[in-house]
C-alpha cells in the first residue's frame, strides 16, 4: 500500500460507483486488492474488470462490476451483517459500513419507511456492492489520509429506476446532498450524472468542498462513466497530493485535517437513550463521540454531549443531536484533527485470533492495542475469563509491537 497525504476529487462531471473506482484504480491503486475486498464480500459472485477507453477524446479507465448471479433485493440490515463478517481491512469496512448506512437512511426517508426495512433495489445489488467496496478498497490501498472535492454535477431529465421513470436528480441523490448540506448543480447536461451511490461514496470519503487545495502534486487518474457524451468528458478526475514543501520544517507531526466539535450540555434525558444516541452519531460517519459528567446552573448534574465529524457531517449530526436528545442548541467549533498512521493486524490467543490495532508516529510504533470485541470472544471462545484472555491479548500485542520496533 502506497502513501499519500490527501486527495482532490473533480466530480464537475457527476459521480457514480464504477467512476469513482475507475479513477482511483488508474491513479494507481491496486486491481489485485480490490478484488481481493470484495471477494471477502461476496466470495465468487462478482468479477472486477478495469479497461483503457476515451470519454470525449480523454483517456479514461472504465471499470466493469460482472457479477454471477442477480440479488436485487437486499436490506440495509442483511448488508451490515454482511460487511461485518467480511474479512476486511477495518478502514475499509467502516468507510463501507458508512456509505449503505447513508443509502439507506435517504432511501427510507424518500420512501417513508423504517431504515432497516429499506430494500436497496439496484443499490443493494451485486454491482453496487462491487463499487462501494471496491472504491474504498482501492481508497485505502492508495492511503489516503483525507480527501476533499468540487461541487457535484447532478444532471438532469429524467431516469428509469426500480420504482419507474423518476426525475434527474433522483430524490435519493438530493435528499443525501441535503442530508449533509454538499454544494451541487446541474452540471448542464441532460442525463443522470449522479447516482445515489456516487453521492453516498463522495460523502462517506471527501471531508470538504471546493477548488484544487495547494499540495505537491503526487499523480492522479480518471474514471470513465458508462456514456460517450459528445460536449463533455464523462469522467471523475481524482489528484493525488501530499503537504507542500514550504511547510515549517520543524514541525514535523502528522499532516492535519479540517474537522468539525459539536457541544451539547443534557441536563434532563434518561440515561438509558445514551447509548442509542451514541451509536447512532457513529453511524452517520461521526469520528468519534463522548459524554462528559458537568455541573449546570443551579446545582443540576447533566452531560456534555461532544461529537467529533468532519464537517461534510456536521448537518446530520447537528439534526440527530436537536431530534434525538433533548438538548435545545449546540455549539460548534473547527479544530485540527491529527491522526497517527495506523494499521490493523491480528494475534494468536491460543486457537482464538485478536485483531489488533498499531499506530506509528514518524514511523516508529508507539502504540498497540487490542480489540475488545476480538478479546471477548476470544475469552468465550476459549473459555476462560475475560480478564485472562485480555491479559494474553496484551501481552502478545506488546510481542508484535517489539517485533515491528525491531525491524523499523
């Protein structure tokens, strides 16, 4: 897996999956690790092809998702499980995770039905599945640490879909940008040039919008859309950077990102709502999530409430927040959030198997840990305490982290 900083991409063309995946796989990502993600998904169904074409006389990599059999019902809740049980990089898995979660909470407000009864149609679909892990398959082969892109060109007119003839954006396309206040526009052309998948994926991986930001340039690739369109290129351009080289010196930590805190003060909410607010404020593609005990006006004991997101989030956060608790304002502030390079690799614990995560700073290891759902089962697994199986878990951890010291 390659490094790079960050990533711009130019969506002045509309989105869709295979666009997506076609411009990362021809700035280089790799085929073979594509295909490996979503075989872990839907081992022998689907067959990732990429080839060289011309969109309006630009070279482009076209992407084709072959798939074995058709399912074109499947619900938002037999997809989670799926991309659970997946053997998956985590990253992948959770930029995965968030993208159907995105689908399915704009199709069920589109539809007027419960999240987890959503049938996804063409999105649930093998091909789509394809094009949502594969894109962020080949995301975090490349190592993109953030990404950022332009306003999204949505088309116009009119399209055929499971339901019937619907019109251009489709309302799964505007009520997902809405969702997440994403600047967009028509783009001027009169076809669909924006899927819901597209938009979902653009959401889930881009942190911001606008213009090309300043880096050094470090490559780029373009992904092909299905139609020839004779006045303009129908692709998705992506560029690839890294910090420029007039940054300080000295300040040699990792590169920074934009992101967005929430602060709410809840003096008067159960307590038991808690952990379904947190969890939901993750699913939305929140970073992390937290409450902290405090002291209000008058002697009353409440909660602060504070969401970390990136700011594409903010909006849905901001609406879950005001609808879910009973908070009556936020506070919202940006920060500059640093992330140390991480990645996940497992342990033995007797015959059961611990992922674990490693973090480097300057590419040196300076911390493991394992996961505790890993640890748990491990300990039910093997039956013996949980205490036991943490203590082994750790400590073969700390094995593997000297090992990697050793040969860094």
């Amino acid at each position: 897996m390659s490094t790079v900083a960050s990533a711009w991409f130019d969506c002045s063309s509309g989105a869709s999956g295979d666009m997506l995946l076609g411009a990362l796989l021809d700035a280089g990502a790799s085929v073979a690790a594509v295909r490996c993600a979503v075989e872990a998904v839907a081992p022998g169904d689907i067959r990732i092809r990429a080839e060289k074409v011309l969109r309006c006389g630009l070279s482009a990599t076209k992407v084709h998702v072959d798939t074995a059999t058709r399912t074109p019902h499947r619900t938002w809740h037999s997809i989670r499980a799926t991309l659970a049980e997946a053997a998956l990089p985590e990253p992948v898995r959770e930029r995965a995770q968030s993208v159907f979660a995105r689908l399915a909470r704009a199709e069920a407000a589109v539809h007027g039905i419960p999240v987890d009864d959503v049938h996804f149609h063409e999105v649930g679909a093998l091909d789509a599945i394809g094009d949502v892990v594969g894109t962020c398959a080949a995301y975090h082969d490349l190592g993109i640490g953030s990404a950022t892109a332009t306003p999204i060109a949505l088309g116009s007119g009119r399209a055929r879909s499971a339901h019937g003839e619907i019109p251009v954006p489709v309302p799964a396309v505007l009520r997902l940008l809405a969702d997440h206040g994403a600047p967009a526009g028509s783009g001027g052309s009169p076809f669909e040039m924006c899927t819901p998948t597209g938009a979902a994926l653009v959401l889930a991986l881009c942190a911001g919008w606008g213009p090309m930001p300043e880096f050094r340039l470090l490559g780029g690739g373009v992904g092909a859309g299905t139609r020839d369109l004779p006045d303009t290129p129908n692709v998705v351009r992506v560029v690839l950077g890294a910090p420029d080289a007039s940054r300080d010196a000295r300040d040699d930590s990792p590169p920074g990102t934009d992101a967005m805190v929430l602060d709410a003060n809840v003096d008067d909410l159960d307590p038991r709502i808690w952990p379904h607010v947190l969890a939901r404020l993750m699913e939305l593609g929140a970073s992390d999530a937290w409450l902290t005990p405090i002291l209000m006006k008058k002697g009353r004991p409440a909660h602060t409430l504070s969401v970390l997101c990136v700011p594409s989030v903010l909006p849905a956060v901001r609406e879950l927040v005001l609808t879910e608790t009973s908070s009556i304002g936020t506070r919202e502030y940006r920060v500059t959030k640093r992330e140390l390079e991480r990645e996940i690799t497992t342990v033995a614990v007797g015959t059961a198997t611990v992922r674990v995560k490693v973090a480097r700073h300057l590419g040196r290891v300076v911390n493991v840990q394992p996961e505790y759902e890993d640890v748990a089962a491990a300990a039910e697994h093997l039956g013996i305490p949980l205490k036991t199986a943490l203590a082994g878990s750790i400590a073969a951890a700390e094995g593997l982290a000297e090992d990697k010291r050793a040969g860094s």
